[in-house]
C-alpha cells in the first residue's frame, strides 16, 4: 500500500472515531448549584437539600445514568458553597450559567437565596425546582422557570387555623423571625386567623440567632393564649422549645416552625417534644415509596431525613428526571414539560399552576411518641392529634 | 416583683455568658495587642469537644469543663508558637502586633471553623443536660443556665482575683505596661506570652464548655461572639478584667429589658446604641485607668 493511501485512511478513521466516538461514550448531563456548606444556612441546607443532591445523582448513576429522551448519560454534579452569602449565591449561579454553561441547575437552600437568584434563571432559562423556598413574593414574579415545591404559607397556615377551629381555639399569640420567611408565614397566618375568628393576642418578631427569648415567652404566657405560634428557623425553634418548658408555657397548642421536624429536635428533647406541633409533610409511613426514600437515606448518611422539606427536595429530583427523560435538555422544552405535566413523587402527584404546586395540600404534623405524625387534614393524618397538648416532661 | 426579678436575671445570665468569652479576648487583645479574631472559633471547638465527650463518652459536660480548658490551654500554646511568637517578636510596636496578629487570625478563623465542617458536617447538635426548672423566688430558670452563670461569673472571679492579688499577676500587668521595662526587673515574657495566651483560648474553650449545655451547636457558632466580645471590651475598657465582667453583664441586662419594652428584633440597635453611648461619654471605655 502506498503511505499516502494508508495516511487518508488513518485520517478517515480518526474523523470516523471522533465522530462516532460520543455516541459509544456520552459525555455526562453536568447539573450546578451553590449551596450552603458553612456558615449559618448550612444546618438547614446540610439536611434537608445537599445530601439529597448527592444521593440522587449517586442512584442515578448506578442505574446507567440519567435517561435522556432514551439515552443514558451519567450525571456530573458541580457543587459549590454559597457561605450563607446571598451575593455569592448570585455570583455562583452568574458563573454556572453564564460562563460554565451547565446543562441544567438545581436550587440553593432558602427562601431568600432562591428569592435572590430567580432573576438569573429567567435570564439564562434555566428552569428550577425550589424544595426550600416559600411564600407568595416569589410566585408574585410570575418567573415561568421557578417552580415552588413547598406548599405556600397561606395553605399551611389555613391548614394550621382550620385545625384550630376544629378544636374550638380563641385565641393565639405569634412570634416570627425578622426575614423573608418568618414575614411571609406572618401574612398567611393573620389572614388565615383572621377569616376563622381566632383573635392575636400577641405578635412579635426577633432576629434570626437570637440567644434569649424569656422576656418575651414570659409576656405571653401572661396573656395565657389557646395556641401559641413561632414561625422559626431552625436555631430558634430550639430556643424557644427549651425556655418555653422552663417557664412552664404550655398552651394547648404549641407551634415551632422550621426545625421541628428535624430528626435533632426529637434526638435532643426526647419525652419533651411529645405533642409539639410544626411544619411538616410526610413520615416513613406516609406511603411505599416514602419508606424507601427515608431508609436509602439513612443507609447513605447515617441520619434521618427531616419531615418536611427532604421529601420536597427528593420529589423535585423525581419531577426533573421524569421530565428530562420525556424532554431530553433542550430547557425551553423542559421547563413546558414541567408546567405542564403531572408527576409522581414520593410525596403523591404533583402538578404545577403558575409554578406552584397545587397537588399537595397544606398539613399540620406533631411529635407522638418519637415520630413526627401528620395530624391534619383527616384524609391526609398519619395519626391522630394530641389535644390539648400534655405538660412538658 | 417576681416578673422584674426573672427579666433581670435572664438578662444577668446572657450577659455572664458574654462576660467570659470577653475575659478570654480581653486577655489576648486588651493586655497583649493579640487581635484574636478567631476567638470564637475556639469557644466553638470547646463546645463540640464538649458535646463529643457527652454523647459518645457519657462524660457530665461540668466535669469535662476542666479537661476542656486544659486542652484548649495546650492548643494555645501551639497556637501561639506557630502563629503569633514571630509577630510579637519581630514587630516594632504594639500597633503593628495588632494589625498583623489581625490578619493571622482571620486566616486562622477560616482554618478552625473549616476543619470542624470536615470532622463533624454541618448539622446543628445538641444534648438536653439539667435542663428540669428550678424555681428561685417566683422566678423560674432551667437548672442549666443557673450553672453557666455560676460558672461564668466564678471562671471571672478566680481570675480577677489571679491577675490583682498575685505575684503572676503582678508580672502579666507589668509586662503589658512595659515589655521591656517587665524583662529589666527579670520577668520571664517569653514564658509569660505564651500562657496567658493559652489561657485566653481556656477561657473560649470554658464558655464554649458552657453554651454547649444550653444552646444547639454548629461550626459557624463562634463569630457571633466574637463581636459581641469584642463590643464588651471596648465598653469596658481594654486590659480591664473587672471592665469585661461587668460590660458584659450590662450589656445582657440592657437587652434582656430592651427586649421586653420594645421587640427583640432591636437587639442589636439596643447593644450598640450602648455602646455608643458608653464611647460618647467615656471614650476609653467604662473601666479604663
């Protein structure tokens, strides 16, 4: 043969090789967030959001990858941490998108970061499913690539204000945390009290961090309210559980927000947290799928997952896998998939309206005896309701 | 009376807690020119080492104070030999030892609480320790804080006491006065430097030791207090000892009462609006000689 024959043809089968060569060994589907790995988001984003992220893209993984539009392409996830900084949460999200050009984005921890870096996502039309970020502002965007998983402040409260009524509750004293989240609970809760006749007989906020609430759970022990209502983060949930059994504050319904269904809450007060009520959605009895979830979870972590976001968080990963495999990563495509489409998740179906989800409805859950059990609505209750609540032990 | 009575004692306890992480920056900054930017980094390690020992080793938290101190101790005898022994050495004067000790220990802030995400993750911990009521006059506390303000204000006690009525703590006053004039009349600094280093980080350890009884833990615990140290230093007075103590008191008692007539959302307003006032009328601060 001659060289210049056998060189065309080395030539040919390099072409050959290089274009052929992805359809043999598909480059990975690269999905980036920023999330909190330190500072003081990182309790809440440490449990209910990153090891989700990690466990899914690990799973996925071993299944062959992730199926899109029928082919198999393994995931490679770019995490980066947020600081507990707003301004990084944008900046990262600014290079992810912008400069990295990532295939596909999944949400930081917290209603005021996703609050923060929405825009962006509408910018680059990235669609997002946010398991951590609540309240009316940000649907109020009318950004058609945020999607709330997370039921909305009006529908837990109405939850929590219905359930009242039905124990025939008068009045109820709030406290909220001085940010985004506490003020938007706040404007579901007053409205919700508001349309039932339950009457505020006080309401005060604190700031996020705050070392020392006596003064103010002293007040309102005074005021002796039916139902008592912290709209919290996770710190102060705490706090507020332990000065509240101090002085001896035990009304019939005693409310704590985010952090109540941590499994530290109950690993930390033990007998005390018996008929303490907060912010919550499933358990491992909920449903088949739902046990599944929380024992791959504590053979992958060694900890429990939190009842309330974590199953959000996972069910969002459900939506975008399922969506992906019908949509494939052309993201204008994708983001219609979502909006309209109904999936199945750990946590029932869900379907989206205007980028909220109108499936899953809003509950009330309480502490019993080492579980966190949903207790209202009836059709949605796991057990049922410890009312009044028992004294502290 | 008995409402009055709990809201000041509340305010009394929260400021005993700040009182003793104070004394430990006070010991670095107000008498060595140390800027410790990274002391609550050590309150925190003191508080994890703590919560370690409770859970996995079934240790009582106030018998592991003492250990927790001593270790803190060593580590800052390390500390000090890696970190800051050069800068005390080579700098011209204390202003420069302020500004370069500044930069050192806020890339040594980042390196403590980092190593701790590493060993322990993020997630908030915490154990329940005395945490039954006690009823004191018709004020009720849990059991816990009472013994954090017992502790606090006798580690505050002791070491006043230390620093006015001994010949050591005749040497460290003197060393601060004068460096050189302290090794004229045969004080030992280069002993001296050291330990009373390590005994500021003791200090953080203890408070860290005694917020772990009381409080969730995390490694982004610490910064928090060292603001508000380095507020109760500046308000009473640098080098003060007995200025620490007492800023801190005034400091919780002002926000235990803040809180009650306004919202607790003005905490901070409340803290430095006396600090300002305290600055404006006393600008070296309440104790200052």
């Amino acid at each position: 043969m001659k060289l210049t024959a056998l060189l065309t043809r080395i030539a040919a089968a390099a072409v050959a090789a290089a274009v052929l060569a992805p359809a043999f060994a598909q480059a990975p589907v690269k999905i980036g967030y920023a999330i909190a790995r330190t500072g003081p988001w990182a309790a809440g984003a440490q449990v209910t959001q990153e090891p989700n992220y990690i466990m899914w893209a690990e799973q996925v993984n071993a299944r062959g990858g992730l199926n899109v539009k029928g082919v198999k392409r393994k995931i490679e996830l770019i995490g980066l941490d947020d600081r507990s900084d707003t301004e990084t949460v944008v900046r990262s999200y600014e290079k992810l998108m912008g400069s990295d050009k990532v295939d596909l984005i999944l949400p930081p921890w917290s209603t005021g970061a996703n609050f923060a870096m929405m825009p962006l996502a509408q910018k680059y039309g990235y669609p997002m499913l946010s398991p951590t970020a609540t309240g009316r502002k940000l649907l109020g965007m009318k950004n058609p690539y945020f999607f709330a998983l997370l039921q909305q402040p009006d529908l837990m409260m109405d939850a929590l204000a219905e359930y009242l009524v039905a124990r025939s509750a008068k009045t109820a004293a709030v406290v909220y945390v001085d940010e985004l989240f506490g003020l938007e609970q706040l404007d579901g809760l007053e409205r919700a009290l508001k349309a039932k006749g339950i009457q505020i007989v006080e309401k005060k906020s604190y700031p996020l961090g705050v070392k020392d609430l006596q003064p103010v759970l002293n007040d309102i022990k005074a005021k002796n309210p039916d139902a008592f209502i912290a709209l919290s983060y996770p710190p102060d949930t705490f706090l507020i559980t332990a000065q509240s059994k101090a002085i001896g504050f035990n009304p019939k319904l005693f409310y704590t927000a985010v952090g109540t269904a941590f499994p530290v809450y109950r690993d930390k007060f033990g007998p005390t947290a018996e008929g303490v009520m907060g912010l919550g959605t499933w358990n491992p009895r909920t449903s088949p799928a739902a046990k599944a979830y929380f024992d791959a979870h504590v053979a992958r972590w060694k900890k429990e997952p939190d009842r309330w976001a974590s199953a959000h968080a996972w069910a969002g990963l459900q939506i975008l896998e399922q969506a992906v495999a019908k949509a494939g990563l052309d993201r204008k495509v994708l983001r219609d998939t979502i909006a309209n489409g109904e999936f199945d998740t750990i946590i029932g179906k869900i379907r989206f309206k205007n980028g909220e989800n109108v499936s899953t409805p809003g509950v009330v859950s309480q502490w019993q005896g080492g579980e966190f059990e949903v207790v209202w609505p009836p059709d949605r209750s796991t057990s049922a309701a410890l009312y009044p609540k028992q004294p502290w032990k | 009376m008995g409402f009055w009575l709990e809201l000041a004692a509340t305010g009394l306890i929260t400021g005993g807690i700040y009182a003793v992480v104070a004394i430990g920056l006070n010991l670095q900054y107000g008498l060595m020119r140390i800027m410790n930017i990274s002391h609550g980094e050590f309150l925190m390690l003191g508080a994890y080492f703590t919560w370690l020992a409770h859970t996995v080793l079934k240790v009582n938290p106030l018998v592991f104070v003492p250990v927790v101190a001593f270790v803190l101790f060593v580590l800052g005898l390390v500390v000090y030999r890696l970190c800051f022994r050069r800068i005390a050495r080579t700098s011209p004067s204390v202003d420069v030892i302020e500004a370069r000790s500044l930069l050192v220990s806020f890339g040594l802030m980042f390196l403590v609480q980092n190593a701790a995400y590493l060993a322990w993750g993020a997630d908030l911990r915490g154990y329940s320790f005395l945490d039954q009521t006690v009823e004191v006059g018709s004020a009720r506390f849990t059991a816990n804080r009472l013994v954090v303000f017992a502790f606090a204000l006798g580690a505050s006690l002791v070491l006043i006491g230390i620093l006015r009525y001994t010949l050591i703590g005749k040497a460290v006053r003197a060393m601060m006065q004068s460096p050189t004039g302290a090794q004229l009349v045969g004080i030992d600094t280069a002993v001296l430097h050291p330990t009373v280093f390590g005994a500021g980080l003791a200090l953080a350890g203890v408070a860290g030791a005694l917020l772990s009884m009381v409080y969730e833990i995390s490694p982004a615990m610490g910064e928090p207090y060292t603001v508000t140290a380095l507020i109760v230093i500046t308000l009473g007075g640098l080098g003060s000892t007995v200025g620490a103590l007492l800023g801190g008191l005034l400091l919780g008692v002002v926000e235990a009462f803040g809180m009650h007539f306004t919202s607790p959302s003005l905490k901070m307003l409340l803290s430095y609006g006396v600090f300002i006032a305290v600055l404006l009328a006393r600008p070296k601060g309440l104790f200052a000689r």
